[in-house]
C-alpha cells in the first residue's frame, strides 16, 4: 500500500529532461537513463532458471533488507521474483558503469546475484559484493561460475562487520549500490562509511528508496547532506553524485 501511494507521489513530481539545468545530468539523463537497456541473453537465461526453481532454501533473516524473506524458508523462484530488481533495472547498472568508466564497485546485498552479474559485466571492473546469507551465497556463487565472471568478490557475513572491515583495506570505490538492509540506521550508517572511500566522481546508488516509509526518510536526510552534490529520484532507485564540480540539484525524473 505504502508503495502504491509513493508511486503516485513520486509519478506527480518527475519530469523529463527539459527540467535539467545540469549539462552533466543532461547528458547522463539522455545517452544512459532514458537509452534502450540492453538486456544481457546469458543473464537473462540465469534468471529465467532460477524463476523456474522450486527448491527451497533456509534464509537468515537480515533485518528489512529481507523483509520478504524474513527467516524462514524460501523457494529459489520466490526470492528471484521478489527480491531481484527488473531486468530493466540491472540493465541499467550496467550501462552505468559502462557511462563512467567505473571499476572499483561495491553491493551491498548479493541475494541470487542478479545484480552482481550486470555490475560486473566489464571485464574492467573489480566488484565486491556483500551477502549475509550462506545459502544465496552460495547460489550466486554457481551464477558467477555459470557465467564465467572471475571479476566478482562475494563477502560473506553480516555488513555490519564486513563492510567496515573491508573499508580498512580498501583504497577507492567508484560506485557504491547499496540494496542490503532498509532501514533508516543501517542504510544512513552504509552511506557514511562509504562516503570516506568513494572518488571524486564517484556515484552511490540507493535502491528501493520509496519501499518503506523509513527508506524515504533514509533518502531525504541523505539529499540534505553537504556530500549529496546532485541527487536524482528515479523512484526504482536514489542516485546521489558526489563531485563537488557538477552542477548541483534535487531531481526527480522519469526512468
Ligand atoms: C533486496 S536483496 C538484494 C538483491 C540484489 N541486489 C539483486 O537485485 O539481485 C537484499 C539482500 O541483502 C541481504 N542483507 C540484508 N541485510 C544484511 C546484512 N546486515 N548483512 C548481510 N546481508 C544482508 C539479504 O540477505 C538479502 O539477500
């Protein structure tokens, strides 16, 4: 219900690019956003195996991140379908990458990997993805091998203690999506400590920021953060710019 109702808010607030003052955005808006999202055949088959999947796995509960899924069984297809973004969605992470030039990326929240599969498309890129539950651990490790990647880092375990501990070695992150637990803390906590290693023009991507009444309160403190350069609401996700250079600004707009 709540996320109907922040659909229709979100739908009377977005504009197209005639609204953008930004040359940066403008550009970013007109080749990357609202381009065709070419969708990955290997991928897509992958996800098309796992909507099939009927076996069931015992899943941790995480918090809101699984909301869904919270602490008990789940059917592969289950979690493929519900917790996985659209295809569109991960098209688009990709073509992100590919836009920018990224290849220091971090995930936080692996699930089946879906998601990890398009971030990592580049074979530039050097992704480290977090998941705290064993089993879709290991189910997006089978993913990662089925698809050959050899780009892909999984960090097992709770982010609370990963994230920090993997902060510690790390030099820079160029894109931080942050799709793990969404809750106001924990996701303004995973904002911060990436902050201190993102690059100049680096990019944190929040997903699901009109889930939950507490993601949307997440997002607005964020946008009103010094950092938070140029924010744009694409109502699937947040993206929060942080060179100090662009031109600065608060959009919503249509994905
Ligand atoms: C929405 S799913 C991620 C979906 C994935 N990015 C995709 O689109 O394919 C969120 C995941 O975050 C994991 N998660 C949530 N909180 C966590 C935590 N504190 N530590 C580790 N994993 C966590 C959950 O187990 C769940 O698999």
């Amino acid at each position: 219900m709540y996320l109907q109702f922040s659909y229709i808010k979100y739908w009377l607030r977005r504009s197209e690019e005639h609204s953008i003052h930004s040359p940066f955005l403008f550009n970013f808006y007109t080749q990357v956003v609202r381009s065709k999202h070419a969708l990955d055949p290997e991928v897509e088959a992958i996800r098309e195996t796992l909507l099939k999947d009927k076996n069931l796995i015992d899943l941790v509960d995480y918090g809101a991140g699984s909301l869904i899924n919270k602490g008990k069984k789940k059917s592969v297809k289950s979690i493929a379908k519900i917790s996985s973004s659209p295809p569109k969605f991960s098209a688009f992470l990709h073509q992100v990458i590919s836009y920018f030039g990224y290849q220091e990326v971090i995930e936080l929240g692996t699930s089946l990997g879906l998601n990890s599969l398009y971030l990592s498309k580049d074979d530039k890129v050097n992704l480290t993805t977090f998941e705290g539950d064993p089993n879709l651990c290991k189910k997006a490790r089978d993913s990662f091998s089925e698809a050959q990647r050899t780009n892909i880092h999984v960090v097992e375990g709770d982010i609370n203690e990963t994230l920090p501990a993997f902060l510690q070695t790390t030099e820079r992150i160029d894109l931080a999506y942050l799709d793990a637990n969404h809750k106001f803390e924990p996701t303004l906590n995973y904002f911060d400590l990436c902050l201190d290693k993102m690059s100049k023009n680096g990019l944190i991507i929040l997903d699901d920021i009109h889930w939950s009444k507490e993601m949307w309160k997440a997002w607005k403190e964020i946008i009103s953060r010094p950092e938070a350069i140029l924010t744009v609401d694409l109502f699937d996700a947040g993206l929060v710019f942080l060179n100090p250079d662009i031109q600065p600004g608060n959009y919503t707009l249509t994905f």
